[in-house]
C-alpha cells in the first residue's frame, strides 16, 4: 500500500469518468427524453476539498449531458470532456493545457473505455465495481462502488498521500 501512496505525490491532476465513477452508471430518461443522473454529494465535496489543496479535477466522459455540466459548473471544474467515445484526444490535450506530464495525473475509471488512459497515468484507479479487466490494470482500487462515495475515497486518499487530509479536515472544526 505505501508504494500505492507514494505515486500519489506527484499527482497535480485527477481526471474522472462520470458514468459507473461518479455515477452508479444508471441512465434514467423521462418521458420527456430529459436524462438524469444521481451524484453523490461526498464525492462532490470530496472534489472540491481536493482542488482546494491545488490539485486540478478533469472529467472525460463518453457520453453528453446537460446534467454533467451543470454538475461540474457548481463544483467549479473546468476541464470537462463530453461526447468522448474514443478517451485519449481529450486527455492529451488536458496534459497540454495544464503543460503536465501523464505521471503528474491520476484517473479514475470503470470499462474498457477508461484503458488507454488508465494504462498511461502516474495513478490508475478503479472503482469497487469496475469491470475485472480494468481492475487488472489499476494501482488501487476504492472500497466503495461508482456513485457510492468512491470519488471521495479517491480525493482523500490523494489528500493523504500528499499530506494535505488533515489540514482539510482540520478546516472544518
């Protein structure tokens, strides 16, 4: 495990799948054809906390959505990527404009879709219920499951391994 947490203090990047990370992966439409989403309000607020100690938060995901954006507005995230279907254009021109290399970034992820990144990243997480295959290629992956808090567990444990955790949750008392 120390060695897990070592490749977290370099990471000035986290780039997250939404569907199946930050997200259960259900895809509800109503009858209007409106698509909805449940995110866990931890993971969000796991997020913020880690931006808030300088790391940057990237999504890229396959899929777009005006719920994922509205999402990502009121977490303040910037570099957000939907329509993705093929990962990596995305993710190189994220290193590009943060001018970072792919050992300064971690992403989180849960197909095969989250491969070609995941197998290039100084950290590569999956979630709990990822797909065996990802999980094979991960360095770590969470206890919980995708849209059950794991986006948090990711924050904190980046947190930890740079020795910001207890200087955020110090902020709180």
């Amino acid at each position: 495990m120390q060695d897990i947490l070592a490749r977290t203090k370099n990471i000035k990047l986290v780039i997250f799948d939404v569907d199946g990370v930050l997200t259960d992966g259900s895809i509800i439409i109503g009858d209007d054809g409106e698509e909805y989403k449940a995110f866990h309000s931890r993971d969000g607020h796991g997020m913020k906390l880690l931006q808030y100690t300088g790391v940057e938060i990237g999504i890229i995901t396959g899929r777009t959505s005006q719920v994922v954006e509205h999402r990502m507005n009121s977490l303040g995230i910037n570099y957000v990527y939907q329509g993705q279907q093929v990962k990596l254009p995305a993710f190189e021109q994220m290193l590009k404009q943060l001018k970072l290399t792919a050992e300064q970034c971690a992403y989180v992820g849960d197909d095969w879709v989250d491969l070609a990144i995941m197998t290039r990243v100084g950290l590569a997480i999956a979630v709990q219920d990822a797909d065996p295959v990802v999980k094979k290629h991960a360095h770590w992956i969470t206890p919980a499951k995708g849209g059950k808090g794991a986006a948090r567990e990711v924050c904190e444990f980046i947190m930890e391994g740079q020795g910001t955790l207890q200087d955020q949750i110090e902020r709180h008392f």
